[in-house]
C-alpha cells in the first residue's frame, strides 16, 4: 500500500530558526501485514506544538522527550480511525490516539500504545481532544489549577503571554472559571487582541509589538500582578515579572522565544529578574503535566462539560493534507495561528 509521509531532513542547529528544507515529504510503501497486538489506522488529525522545536536537535534537553531522527517519519500528537486489527481491545472504526503519532496517511501502530477516544466528549468535534479537550486542555487546567494558586473572591489578576495561541487562549478562560477577577492577554497582532477580549473573555490584550508595553501592562495591572501563565519567556517575561506582587506565581508552561535558542529549559532568568523573584518570593516552578497522571481523567471530564456547555470556547487554524504538516508548524512557531494549530489529513 502506498502511503505520503514527512521525515526529518535536516536539523536547523540548535540556534537556527526552522525552515521548510528541513521537512521532506515522500512516498513509502507500507505492509498490509499485521502482527498480534497491532492495527492498521487512517491518520485524521496532528497536533504541531512549540515544544517539537527541540525535537529538531540532537538533544532535546529533557529526558522525556526524544529528539527525532534524520531521515525518519516524524511523529507528535495524533488521531485516527482503525481500518483493521489484531488487537482484541480494539475493533475496525475505534478513534484512536497517541502522543507519537507518525506523520503519515496511514500508519501500523502498536495496540499497546494507544488510547481509545470518545467522540461524545466533544459532540463530535475530533481535532478537540487534542487540544482544548486533550494535552493543551489539560496543560492549561492543571497549570492553572495546580501552580496558580487561584483563590476565589481575591480579586486576583493573571497575564498570560502568547494568549492567543494553543494554550493561552484556554488557560485564561480556565483562570475565570476557577474564580481569577481580571485576566489580561500579551499577544502579537491587534486581530489577535481583539479575539481575546470579544470572545476569549479577557478584560485586556495587549500588543507586545506596539511600544510601551511596560507601561500598558501598569495601566491594565494597576494592583500588580499576582498570577503569571509564562508561554513565551524572554523580554515580555521581563516585563511581567517586574510588575508581580509579593508571595505571588509565575506558571512556567512554554518559553517559545527561546526554543531557537541554544540555552538549557527552562531558560535561566537574567540576574536582576532572580533577584527580583528572591527578593519578592515569587514561585517560579518548572510545571509538567505527566506529573499529574492522577488527575487527567477528572480533569478531561471538566474540560469536556465547560466546552460542551459553551464555557469554554475554542478556536482553532486548520490546515489540510500531510504535505503541509511542515508548513503549518513553521508557522505556528511565528505566532500564525490562532487557537490550537491543527493540522487535518483525511
């Protein structure tokens, strides 16, 4: 069976910004041939995320994620639907998923290491249960849940930078949800400005491109700031950092102007911003969700109802076909989506 996939064509360096030749997509031919244990899947969705910039190195710099090879299929977030099986847990039509799914058409995969999916979750909505129904949901909920320290009627406010994309757009709806009074955005285009306060129920955004963003974020955080949802580090964390209050939170979930950098994750701050957290005792701990193992059923389930009910809205850039998988994580990493980058294959 011929099948289309994108491979790995060359890394971009550890300082590099990535480009299109580093992506290749060809033809392959794939065996009808099932072992016990395996299935034959029809890829549906991809997910492309910041964090697969370090995949792209000969070392990712953590031990949980694998860099991916030269030459070979490249893989991420996906799901399919089963076109045939050998494996008694699943049955020909399942929605499946993985968090290595191949980019490709169609893919044989280990029965083992997949996750039978609900569509009810998401009335439907498949490419939800990868992002606000899925990893990017649950990334913003327990950040916020776990790290934030919300408590209701504080009259907290929260910023959250890169508030626009994937994460962001979630986290700071899920701020509201769990009892944050004012909740402010940094994002990169005034469209993007204008989605979070209309739809996105933020009660500001903020440009970082225009200048003074100092002094914007002043006049929006009069009080201070006491929760920050960190997607993007660098300058704008600065920024931010310099205006948090005492005994307050910096969620540490991305720091994607730094990802074409070659510095260790997270980041270090400069000195002056680590004095500034000692000094003002301000938590800033590196968050991961495959800490909270424990609580993703509960937490997908919270998800699913606040989407479900409207709640919670959702916003995603799809792009079609395999052979723009690349493209659309190119793009993704300079800030053009907004919402969850989903790529949809068939």
């Amino acid at each position: 069976m011929k099948i289309n996939r994108c491979v790995l064509a060359s890394r971009p360096g550890n300082d590099g910004e990535p480009v299109a030749e580093n992506f290749h997509v060809e033809e392959a031919d794939l065996s009808e041939e099932l072992i016990d244990g395996h299935v034959l899947a029809k890829t549906l969705y991809i997910s492309v995320d910041p964090y697969l910039r370090c995949r792209m190195n000969e070392d990712t710099g953590t031990d949980y994620m694998q860099p991916w090879k030269v030459s070979e299929v490249l893989d991420s977030g996906g799901i399919g639907v089963i076109e045939l099986s050998r494996n008694s847990h699943f049955k020909v039509g399942d929605i499946v998923t993985s968090f290595n799914w191949p980019w490709q058409t169609k893919c044989i995969l280990d029965g083992n290491r997949l996750k039978k999916l609900d569509p009810d979750l998401v009335d439907g909505h498949l490419s939800h249960l990868l992002g606000a129904v899925g990893m990017t949901g649950l990334t913003a909920y327990l950040g916020v849940k776990e790290k934030g320290h919300v408590i209701p009627g504080a009259n907290q406010t929260m910023v959250v930078s890169g508030a626009a994309g994937a994460c962001g757009s979630i986290a700071g709806q899920i701020a509201r949800l769990l009892g944050c009074s004012r909740i402010v955005g940094i994002c990169g285009t005034n469209e993007k400005c204008s989605i979070l306060t209309s739809e996105f129920s933020f009660d500001e955004a903020l440009n970082y491109k225009d200048p003074g963003l100092e002094e914007r974020l002043k006049a929006c955080c009069p009080d201070g700031v006491d929760i920050y949802f960190d997607n993007v580090g660098g300058e704008i964390s600065d920024v931010v950092i310099s205006q948090m209050k005492k005994n307050s939170h910096v969620i540490l979930c991305g720091q994607i102007s730094q990802y074409n950098k070659d510095v260790p994750y997270p980041p270090p701050l400069n000195p002056k911003m680590e004095a500034m957290l000692k000094e003002s005792n301000i938590t800033r701990e590196r968050f991961l969700v495959l800490n909270y193992v424990g609580q993703e059923e509960s937490a997908i389930a919270q998800l699913s109802e606040w989407v479900r009910t409207g709640r919670l809205k959702v916003k995603e850039t799809i792009v079609h076909g395999i052979e723009n998988t690349a493209g659309a994580f190119l793009s993704m990493m300079r800030g053009g989506n907004i919402g969850k980058q989903i790529v949809q294959i068939a």
